[in-house]
C-alpha cells in the first residue's frame, strides 16, 4: 500500500458570492500521478491554491507527509500555476535563480541545478537574455525549470500543457514521468483528456466545488465499463443481426470488406461467450475486444450525472 | 524573514540597474545644478552696464543725475523732446530713456522707456538717485536739514520672535516657512514619484502572470513590503546620488566659470536663493532689498530637528500612501484603469501642497493644526510648521501627528495587504468599490 503523502480533509471555501469547495477530501499518493480535473469553475485551482497556501480554506485540513501542512512546505512543494508568467525585463538567469532562492536554494546550489537543467534542455545560451526576447515555448521551458528546480516531493502542474507546442508537450511529458520515476508526487490537473489517460495512475472529479469521483484509474474504467464489444467480421451484417440475441448492436462500419461492429451486451446474463457463440456460425470473427472508456466519456458521465442529481437534490 | 530580503534585493537592483534610473540620477543633478547657474549667471548678467537718456522736463532741477552716473548706470542729457529720444534709442547706444515730467515733485512717478527690461536692481538704483534728489528738494522747501531729516526718517520693521516657556527666544519668519515648503515639496514629490513605481510594479507583477509564481512560494504581504522597502530604497539612493552629485557639479562649475570663493556651507543658500527667487517670481512684491541674507537664514533654522522629522515625514508618508498605491495596482489589470481609484489618493496629497502655501501665512491657525495632525496630509504640512518653529506648549501636537502617521500606516498597510491578497489573483476584472469592500472580508 503506498504511502499518502498529501491529504485534503473536509476542505469547505466561500467566497463572498459563491461556494468555490464544499468539503473536499482527497488522498494523493505517494510517487503517483494524481489527475485533478473538472470542468471550468469546478474548484481545480481553488484547491490548489490551498494545497499552495494562497488562500486559507474556511474549514477542513490540509496534511502534508503524515502532519499539519506548515508554511515552510511551500519549499517542498513545486507549482505551476495557470496563469503563468516572467518578469519581462529581468534576464533569464537572474530570474530564474531569483525565483529559485525565494523557494529556499542557496546561491551556490541553486546555480549548479540550473547548469543541469540549462544544459538538459540546451538552452545555455539564453542566460543572459531577457525574458521578452524569448518566444512563449522558451519562456514555458524556464518556467518549467523553476517549478522543479528545488527539487520538491509534491509538483502541482495546473493546466501545463496549453500554449505547449507538440514537441514541447513530449518533452515535459517525458520530463514528468522521469520526475515520477526519481520518486515525485504529482498532481496534475487538466482539462485534456488524453494526457490524462497517457500520465495518470489516480483521478478525481469535482464538479460544482464537490468531488464526485476518486480513485485509481484502473478502478474506474472498471467502474465505467459498458460492457461494450467490438467486434470485426466478415459475413453478412444481417445474419449478424439476426443472431444477436438480447444483445444490442450499436453500430457498425464497413471496411476493406470487413464489417466492424459495437455491440452492448444484453443485461440479463450476457457474457460476451453467449454473443460469440451466438454469431460464430454465420460470420467468421476477425477481431474482438472491449470497449474500454475513454477518459472523456467519463468525464462527461459523471459530470453529467452529478449536475443531473443536483437538480433532483434541489 | 530572509526572502522578504530577496525581494527587496530585487526590487532595488534591478530599478538601479535601469538606464532610466541612471539617467535621471546624472541627469537630475544637471538639471538642478543647471538652473541654480542659471539663476546665479542671470543674478550676474542682469545688471548689465544701462546707457540712460535722460529727458527732463524740469532741467537743470535734475542735471544732479549726470554725476552720480557709474559704469553700471549711466545718465546721459540731451535736450531733445520725448518723441524724438524715442527715435533715437534703436539707432543709437542707449539702452532705456529716463522721462522726468514736469509734475514729478507732486506727481512722484517718471518714466523709464526701454527695449530690454533694466534688472531690479538697476531700478533700485534709479529710484534711489531720483528719490535723493526729490528729498533734496523738499528739504530745501521745508527748510529742513539733512541732519535732521535722518534724524526723523524712520525704517521700522517689526520682527516676530516666539518666546518659549523655557526662555529660549526663537525668530518666526515667512522666510523659514519657505525652508519648510521647499521640504514639504521634496516629500511630495518622492511620494508621488515612487508611490506611482510601485503601483505600476504590482501592476507589471499582475500582467505578466507572474505574481502566483512568487506567491507560491512568499506570502503576499511579504511580497508587498519588499516592493515598498525596495522601492523606497531607490528612492533614497536617488536623493543621495542627486545630492553629492550637485553639489560636486556646481563646486566645479563655480571654481572653474565664476570666480567665487565656494564652500559646501554656501550651497544651501544658494539653493536656498534658488528658491527665493521662484518664490519672487510668484510674488513680485518681494524685491530685492528685501532678501533675507540666507547665511542668516540658515543659522535660524533648528537643523538637527529639521532634518530628523524631514526623514520621519519623508518614510511615514511615502509608506502611508504606497500601501495605498500597491493596493490600486493589485485591484486593477493595468494601468488606465486606475483612473478612479487614483483621485482619492493623489486629492490629499494635492491639497497637502496647495495648502501648505496657505500655512506659510498662518502657521498657528487652526488650517496649519488640522492639516498637520491628518495623516494624510501631515507629511507635507508639518515640514513648513517645523521649519517656522514650533512653540514648546505646541510638541504634543508634533507627537500626536508621528504617533497618528504611523498608527495610520501601519493600519493603511494591513487594509492594504488584505486588498492586494485578493486583487493579485483576479484576472481580467475591473474593480469597483463595492468589490474592494467585499475583498476586505474575504
């Protein structure tokens, strides 16, 4: 069982005219990925800023490494924000070791750690340039560098990747899960489905400042399965149909004169041997494998399916 | 306790490396040192040698002129008419015709035609030799002699000295009060100057996104306390620079155009006349005779006093007002925006420098009271009443205005840290009022 190394207990904030979080507990482990996603206004970044200590929540807990988080675990924590930016004026290796020395680096420690990563990323050479002169995928790769630089247990990453070109989303990508691999936590938090499937081990949902769904992301795409098969044939798609049984064809495409069909299992004792056994002996199965969800289904269920329970709650 | 170092570390340097800063830090001291020449140069090219035609109606009553002429005024006769002298005096070396009228003695005025305007001074002289001559003449009439006529002449002046419970005897002037107006004015400035610097740095902060960078890692208020110190170290840096520097200049300037016996203890009478002459500029009335001899003036002044509330006033009121300024910067997303919450800010102070001219006159009135107890105005204010004097049954009142300055920006700066805590993280908003109340709760 891995260890938690931050954990959200009850955490409650209003502000004047809304409630941004209403009780929220989350258990972010260890040396994982933690995908914190919801839809705009959610609460994503009014957590965060908790977790950073920008704000206060009214109530609840926030524990970091097993304790009461404490300001000076700002120097442990890393973080990203969405709204990022550099001083303009400032050159590039005053600022970053500027910003690296207010998270508590030495001089001397922060400016070998920076030759590592000025060198990793081969941009020594922007050392002494100011900020302005860089385009926006430089500037993101520096402020990349100064989130990370102090080498802290928790990253916060809100939103990274927007405004990243391609290439530069795969290098943070693949600089992320080697940061994960060398034992940091992470959490991340994102409105792009994709990235969260191809980084995360565990996620949770908040929609309308309440978290609706946690847990690891085997355990929900368990959770979501709609018992959906596609399956890839050769035969008539009539006959297919005929022989279907209780179970419902979704749809079907032709290709390279092979039918490709989803089917949904029949909720009455259907198992996918039932279907196969039914179809087998008028069209030839090429392929068969289920229908796993996509994070963005997902998404939309719960988020769906909650704002849905409100109303009734209401 | 560290970072807030860090931040101020920033704050400073990277204003001091500025081109503009170093611009302003050479270019400040020329300008001043330029206009104290200036002044002194034209003091000097003023009196230039005057030719005088003199026209008189009343010849020879007044012919006493031509042997009082000197090299820097010359009276000169020629038995010509007033029109035809006008002729002359562009096709010949005269550069003003004197016109004595025949109804001078009871009339008591001449006339001076010229092209360039004659220096005050040379005024003074020829008012002063045509009023001899007219004093002659009346004595003469009333049968008067000279000696008695001095005996009966009378220059009276009235001279103002507040006498002190403890028995000390100290002059109140309005000449003092101009010490004080010309520190209450720096104290105006540097306040506007850097309170608007650092507004525009939380605004700078603001836009380019990186505020939550920082705040991640400091609080907010540290974040604004170290803009406010580092600014206002700049601030001070800038004075120093500005001070040595002009002094250096017009040392070398002096030592090398004019050939002036200068020592630095000089040097704040002739800012001190620089500033008497702008003051004459505003006020004619005050002519030449009428110049208080600085070195007077400087020994008048309780210096020590002075220059300890001008440090006091000078911090207390620079961070008074930019806890206000950064708290405008945090509540809006750039700089026009400020518009509306800046008039309530600069009104006060406005109304600090106006006034003070006012309290000059008046310096125990109620208006001088008032305006130097408000905080907000009492940086200003209470430069012009220390400069005059002020009285021993009057301390408490300079207590009462420290303790309430620091009371109120100590206060100002909490109200404003709540405002800037808020305002930093809200993007794309434009603030109002009501918005500002409501950041103070949340």
């Amino acid at each position: 069982m891995p260890e938690v190394l931050l954990r959200t207990e009850n955490i409650t904030k209003q502000y004047s005219n809304h409630l941004a979080l209403d009780g929220v507990s989350i258990a972010v482990q260890e040396q994982r990925i933690f995908g914190l996603l919801g839809p705009n206004g959610a609460g994503k970044t009014s957590l965060i800023r908790i977790i950073n200590q920008i704000t206060a929540p009214d109530s609840g807990n926030i524990l970091f490494e097993g304790r009461v988080l404490k300001p000076d675990d700002v120097e442990k924590i890393g973080y990203l924000p969405e709204e990022r930016g550099l001083y303009k004026k400032m050159k590039v290796g005053e600022q970053t070791l500027y910003l690296a020395r207010l998270k508590g680096l030495s001089r001397s420690v922060a400016l070998e750690r920076l030759k590592y990563w000025f060198e990793k990323f081969e941009i020594q050479s922007w050392w002494n340039k100011k900020v302005e002169e860089l385009s926006k995928g430089m500037q993101q790769k520096i402020q990349f560098i100064t989130t990370v630089l102090h080498e802290p247990k928790l990253l916060i990453f809100d939103e990274p990747f927007t405004g990243f070109d391609p290439i530069n989303t795969e290098l943070i990508k693949k600089e992320i899960l080697e940061l994960k691999e060398k034992g940091t936590t992470i959490i991340f938090s994102t409105h792009n489905m994709e990235s969260v499937e191809e980084l995360c081990d565990d996620i949770a949902l908040i929609n309308n400042s309440k978290l609706i769904l946690e847990g690891s992301m085997q355990d929900i795409n368990k959770s979501f399965r709609t018992n959906t098969y596609e399956l890839v044939f050769n035969g008539s798609l009539d006959a297919f149909k005929q022989h279907l049984n209780e179970n419902e064809l979704i749809d079907a495409t032709e290709s390279n004169g092979s039918i490709r069909a989803r089917v949904k299992l029949g909720d009455k004792d259907g198992s996918l041997n039932k279907l196969l056994t039914g179809v087998l002996p008028v069209v030839e199965i090429r392929a068969c494998n289920e229908v796993i969800p996509r994070m963005r289904e997902i998404f939309i269920r719960a988020v769906g399916e909650s704002s849905g329970k409100d109303k009734i709650d209401e | 306790m560290n970072k807030i170092i860090l931040i101020i570390e920033r704050e400073y340097l990277t204003r001091v490396k500025k081109t503009s800063f170093i611009v302003m830090s050479i270019l400040g001291p020329l300008l001043i040192a330029g206009l104290m020449l200036l002044v002194i140069w034209m003091g000097m090219a003023e009196n230039q040698n005057q030719k005088l035609l003199v026209i008189d109606d009343l010849y020879p009553t007044f012919s006493g002129l031509k042997n009082k002429s000197t090299d820097l005024v010359q009276f000169d006769y020629q038995d010509i008419s007033l029109d035809d002298a006008k002729k002359l005096l562009y096709n010949s070396d005269y550069t003003a015709i004197l016109h004595i009228p025949s109804n001078i003695t009871f009339g008591k005025t001449a006339q001076l035609f010229f092209d360039k305007q004659p220096s005050v001074v040379i005024h003074r002289i020829i008012e002063r030799r045509i009023e001899g001559i007219l004093e002659t003449i009346n004595l003469k009439q009333y049968n008067i002699s000279r000696e008695d006529f001095y005996n009966v002449k009378i220059d009276f002046r009235l001279h103002t000295i507040r006498y002190k419970e403890s028995g000390e005897e100290e002059e109140v002037s309005k000449e003092k009060g101009f010490v004080g107006f010309a520190f209450g004015l720096m104290i105006f400035m540097f306040i506007f100057l850097y309170g608007v610097q650092v507004m525009r740095g939380v605004i700078e902060e603001k836009t380019s996104r990186i505020v939550e960078v920082i705040i991640s890692s400091v609080k907010p208020f540290q974040l604004m306390m170290g803009k406010i110190i580092g600014i206002a170290l700049v601030g001070l840096t800038q004075f120093a620079i500005w001070i040595v520097l002009t002094v250096g200049i017009v040392l070398v300037v002096q030592s090398v155009f004019f050939d002036m016996n200068f020592d630095p203890a000089n040097l704040d009478n002739m800012q001190m006349t620089t500033e008497m002459a702008k003051q004459m500029e505003t006020e004619k009335s005050i002519s030449t005779k009428d110049i208080i001899d600085p070195n007077n003036l400087i020994s008048r002044i309780n210096w020590p006093l002075m220059l300890g509330m001008f440090l006091f006033y000078f911090l207390g009121g620079y961070l008074l007002y930019s806890a206000m300024f950064a708290a405008v910067g945090a509540a809006v997303d750039n700089e026009t925006d400020t518009q509306q919450f800046m008039i309530p800010i600069t009104m006060p102070l406005i109304i600090a420098y106006t006034m003070s001219i006012f309290v000059m006159q008046n310096p125990d009135g109620p208006a001088a009271f008032w305006l130097s107890i408000i905080p907000f105005t009492s940086p200003v204010i209470m430069m012009v009443r220390v400069a005059m004097g002020i009285s021993a049954s009057a301390i408490w009142e300079l207590v009462l205005s420290m303790v309430l300055l620091v009371g109120t920006f100590i206060f100002m700066t909490w109200l404003a840290g709540k405002i800037y805590k808020v305002g930093i993280l809200m993007y794309g908003k434009k603030a109002s009022y009501r918005e500002l109340w409501k950041w103070l709760f949340y």
